[in-house]
C-alpha cells in the first residue's frame, strides 16, 4: 500500500512539472494533454509562478508553458519562440504585446489578456472570453470589437473568434 501511495506521490509531482534534486523534469508527449483532449506532442513543460524569474520565461522553443499568476509585461514585447503552447491554469497577462510563433494557446474561459495586442502567428481558435467579454454586462462592444482588431493584426488569415454565449452589445461592431 505504501508503495502504490509513494508512485501515486511520484506521478503526480512528475506530471504538474516540479523540480526534484534541483532537476527540471521534462514530460513526454503522452503525459501533456491540452484542455481541448489534445496532446502537445514532443514538448518539455515549464510551470510559470512567482518564483519564475520574469526576465528568464517563455525563451526555449517547443516547450509547454503552464501560466499559473498575473503577468505584468510592463509594455514590453513577449516574442514567444517558435512551437510553444501556453496553458492558462488561472494566470493571465496584461501591459504589453504577446508575439506568438505557431503558437497554441490552451486557457478555459475566462480573462486571459488585459490590455494585450496580439501579433505573430498561433494555430488556435480564440474565445472571445479571453478578452474580457461576460454575459452578464450590459455591454460587450468594445471587448469584441478589440477582439476583433486583434485579429486582423496576426500573420494568418484564419483567426477565428467564437462566441459561446449570448453578449448584450450597445454599440457598433467592426468586422
């Protein structure tokens, strides 16, 4: 019984991507599943928290990153490198420009970008909740219109928003 609770133990570390004797683990391609039931095949996978240096993330290419806390780009540009995936598990960003290279962004609903402009190129649908868009406010306009504005500004003409709920709008929208 112990030793079934220690591999448990063990697993568990080793798939949230903690660091054991000062070693980062990387995951293998069947232990890192998207929100969508998608793998990301053949990626390392690097957790991003507090203690994550803010000048030193988001630099190896084909790697998973977990978002865990706010990030606050101060206006700078975050290019990110080529292949990477950034999973939002209750972190966002704000203040700045996400430059995405094939990029995968991987967050459930809810406001993953505050004041965020979008360039480069990423290989996903995007939720028009990621922009700060809520059924329950009496107007949504601005939010999707600067959803929509973002993405006409990546490199690849199939940007797509989805809406998934109904969003009460005053104003015009701009397609």
């Amino acid at each position: 019984m112990y030793r079934i609770l220690l591999f448990s133990i063990f697993l568990l570390l080793f798939q949230k991507g903690i660091a054991m004797n000062g070693q980062a683990y990387k995951l293998s391609h069947s232990d890192v599943l998207l929100q969508d039931g998608t793998q990301s095949l053949g990626k390392g996978y690097q957790v991003i928290d507090e203690s994550s240096d803010s000048e030193d993330f988001l630099v190896k290419p084909n790697m998973l990153y977990d978002i865990l806390v706010d990030i606050d780009l101060k206006g700078k540009v975050l290019k990110l490198p080529e292949n990477c995936s950034i999973r939002f598990s209750g972190g966002s960003l704000s203040n700045g420009i996400l430059w995405g290279q094939s990029t995968y962004i991987d967050a459930p609903l809810y406001s993953i970008f505050n004041n965020i402009q979008l360039g480069g190129s990423f290989s996903n649908k995007f939720y028009i909740e990621w922009f700060g868009a809520n059924s329950l406010y009496e107007d949504n306009s601005d939010i999707i219109n600067h959803a929509i504005e973002q993405l006409h500004n990546l490199d690849y003409a199939g940007g797509v928003l989805v809406l998934t709920d109904c969003y009460k709008i005053r104003n015009t929208i701009y397609l």
